[in-house]
C-alpha cells in the first residue's frame, strides 16, 4: 500500500481519483486547496502526489518545488490543459515523474500511477538490498591476502571521486559485491544502486531497459517504461556482463557517458542524466576492441579506474576465513548450530582449483550444510567426488597423469600401480610367467592370480 496525496481544486477529479486509487488499495487524501495541501505535506509522508498545474495562490509547480527543496521523498504527477503543455514538460525537467492532460482517461491515470509504484517497488527493493548487504556483509569483503587488500584500498579510493569503474575478474569472484561497496561508501549511498545483466537480455529489451521507451516504441511497448538510466539518477548503475552489449547499443551508451543525455524509445526529448557508471566483465576487452565487437572509445570511457579481482585460486590464504563466514551464514539459515570444521576439509579446498570460484565454494559449503545433522563438519559431507579425492591426487605428482586421473582413492591408485608393475615386466620377460614372477619376488600363483584380476594377456 502506497500512500498519495490529490491536490486539485476540482471535487469531482479528486473523489474520481480517490475512488479509483482507493480500489486499489492504496490509502488517499484529497484537498481542493493548494495552500492546505503544503500543510498536509508537512505532517504526513507521502509516497506520490498528483497536483493540478493552474491552482490559486500555490501552483503546481510550487508545491513541486516545495517537496523537492526540503528533500522530501515523494514522486509528483502533474496535472494540465492542453495549453500549459510547454510548463508541463517543464515541471519534468524541475524533477515531475509524469503528467497528465485534461481531459483524461481514468485508465491512462491507472497506468502511469502503475509505473511510479512499480519504481517505487524497486527503489524499495533497492533499500532492502542495501539493508540486507550491511545486516549480512557489513560492507566487508571477506579476506586479508594481497589480492582483497588491493581491491579494499582500490573501493576505498574510487569511492571518494564520481570517476567510472570496470572490474574485472571471473566468474564467481564477487564483482558484484565490489560495486555494491563502491556505493555505499560514496556520496551517492543513499541514492539507488540499479543493475542490469546484459548477458541476461536479447538486444531490443536490453535498449529499452537501459534507456526507457515511450508507449508504442515498438509493437509490445504497451506503456511508457523508465529506464534504469533515469532509476538510477543520482546513483549508481552497475552494468554487469559489458562485454555482451551488441555495437548499436554500445554507441547510445557511449553517448550517455560523454553527454550524460538520452532519449527514451520513440521519443525525442533529451532527458539528463547524473548516474555513476560501474561495469563488470569476465572477458578480454582489449582483445575484443582488436577483434572488432566492442569500441575503443567505449572501452576507455569505461576504463578510468580498472579494478582486478583475482580468482579464488590466486588467494587461497583467503579460503579458511570464507569457509567459517558461509558455514556461519547457511547455519543460520537451515536452523543448524554448526560450529566444527573438520581440518583436512581446509586442507582439501586449498588444495582444489576452484574455477567457479567464490560462488562454487558456497553452493558446496551449503550442500555440505544441509547433509550435516553433527555440530561438526565432517570430511565426507564434501561432494562432489573430484573435491573429496583433490588433496590425495596433489601429492601424487611422482606417478604419471594418467594413473593420478583413474585414481580417486588410495586403494585405487595401488591397483593401477600395480597392474602398471605387472604388464611391464611381464612384457619385459616376453609373457615368461616364472621369470616374471621371480623378476616381481611373487610366486607364479600369485602371479597368475594377479594376470587373471587385472585381464593381462600375452
């Protein structure tokens, strides 16, 4: 529920609008005086106001500048005759989310009163986010090597000036939770941190989603759409996957970061914009610019503050800390009371790869999680295989790769050692079963027993 303020000096608009708000189960008030409504303004919080334009004494523009210089949170809708269209369009640029002209449709109302809640709703959600990263996270990337005190000195760095930022790492290193820190220990914090996926979105959604669209843009446009370029003014966009954004988009784009303008789909007013730009991307793009598939100047407007996050495997002094921190975290979560790790899984994990990295750590610390019934993590919740057999494979560098690989356990790797010995010198001897057995100090029974389990044959 969302609560809004109707200020129009009409009756019937206000009880029209209240009704129709009102079904929807928002709560509304509504005052056919401009003055009162400052008053109203003051004593309560309100999500959205409509206001008229033309009003005696206070006009709409007024009571917008009002809620903009005491800072108040509010989304404001304008209501105008066709001949204060120029004015209208005027209290948008003053900060107006939208307007409306008489006379007007109740269901054109209902939609533009939609798409401010949906803002709403993700400016909402935004705060959850922020809300949930300083409850859980505390702003604290987890770790103390080289690598992660680099990256804290480079977030704390970067987040003092407005200055674009690409970070750079694999898959799974956290690239997004840098960001999230670049935010919320810069000016902006308070102000929206949107993202937008490119890899997520086929090229003519990923347009609309970051510049808007007005209605009928194009064939299923059935509103106007905000952009995450105008949702996130004042804040921070993250643009995660950079490298996906096809070479149209990439000039649009390019455009914004130099003029800081844009124009929504299908219309051709020029809306300023004041986003900080940070992009994330698990690719080469200075091998991508010489391949053809992503501009230079693009790459460089991007590249004013390059961070690099190092892959898990680089930073393994990092691995104990991390393992603790989601043990702690899926213990809360499943109701568990977990307080034991088993030594060797610390030592299985720093000896293992890790190629997805942080994200791949803790989906196995949550499966180990959830199997655990102990208050001790034990060395067989690891899964998958390749993981539990890790640490006992890294220690066998004196045997051949391809006996280490069908190995998963020491009897295992015993037996191919074995069979290897056998077949070897029983090809030495030319398949002379009692040379061989003499050769090897078994018996010849033992020798055939031996022939016969591994299917050696002449």
């Amino acid at each position: 529920m969302f609560r809004i303020l109707v200020i129009d000096d009409n009756q019937s608009i206000c009880e029209i609008l209240a009704e129709t708000l009102n079904d929807k189960g928002h709560k509304v008030d509504t005052t056919l005086s401009s003055v009162a409504a400052l008053e109203l303004l003051k004593q309560n919080n309100y999500d959205i106001v409509i206001t008229d334009l033309k009003m005696d004494n206070v006009s709409g523009i007024d009571i917008l500048k009002f809620i903009r210089e005491n800072n108040l949170d509010i989304e404001v809708i304008i209501i105008t005759a066709f001949g204060t269209i120029e004015t209208a369009i005027e209290a948008i640029r003053l900060g107006a989310a939208d307007f409306i002209l008489k006379p007007f449709e109740i269901q054109d109302i209902e939609k533009k009163i939609d798409n401010i809640i949906n803002h709403l709703k993700l400016k909402l959600d935004n705060q959850y986010l922020t809300d949930e990263l300083r409850e859980i996270y505390g702003h604290k990337i987890i770790g103390k090597s080289k690598a992660i005190l680099k990256v804290l000195d480079d977030i704390k760095k970067v987040a003092a000036v407005n200055s674009n930022v690409l970070i750079l790492g694999e898959t799974g290193t956290g690239k997004e939770l840098i960001a999230r820190a670049i935010h919320y220990s810069s000016a902006r914090k308070n102000n929206a941190f949107v993202k937008v996926n490119c890899a997520a979105l086929p090229f003519e959604l990923l347009e609309s989603e970051l510049f808007g669209h007005e209605k009928g843009a194009f064939t299923s446009a059935y509103n106007r759409r905000l952009g995450r370029f105008e949702i996130a003014d004042k804040g921070t966009l993250f643009i995660d996957e950079v490298s996906e954004i096809p070479l149209p988009v990439q000039v649009k784009l390019l455009r914004v970061l130099q003029e800081r303008e844009f124009e929504r789909l299908g219309s051709s007013e020029t809306i300023k914009t004041d986003v900080r730009i940070i992009a994330a991307t698990n690719k080469n793009l200075e091998e991508l610019v010489k391949r053809g598939v992503f501009r230079q100047d693009l790459y460089y407007r991007l590249n004013v503050y390059p961070i690099y996050v190092a892959p898990l495997r680089e930073r393994k002094e990092d691995i104990p800390e991390l393992v603790y921190y989601f043990v702690d975290k899926y213990s809360k979560l499943t109701n568990k009371h977990i307080t034991k790790v088993e030594e060797e899984i610390i030592e299985i994990f720093q000896d293992y790869e890790w190629y997805g990295n942080i994200r791949e750590l803790e989906n196995i610390i949550e499966r180990m999680i959830v199997i655990t019934s102990d208050d001790n993590i034990l060395r067989a919740a690891i899964a998958p295989q390749e993981i539990r057999a890790k640490k006992f494979k890294s220690s066998l560098n004196v045997f051949d790769t391809e006996l280490t690989e069908q190995a998963n356990t020491l009897p295992e790797l015993l037996s191919a050692i074995e069979k290897k010995i056998i077949l070897e010198t029983y090809q030495k001897e030319k398949y002379h079963q009692t040379k061989t057995a003499e050769k090897l100090g078994i018996s010849r029974t033992d020798l055939q027993y031996k022939l016969k389990k591994y299917n050696i044959q002449k």
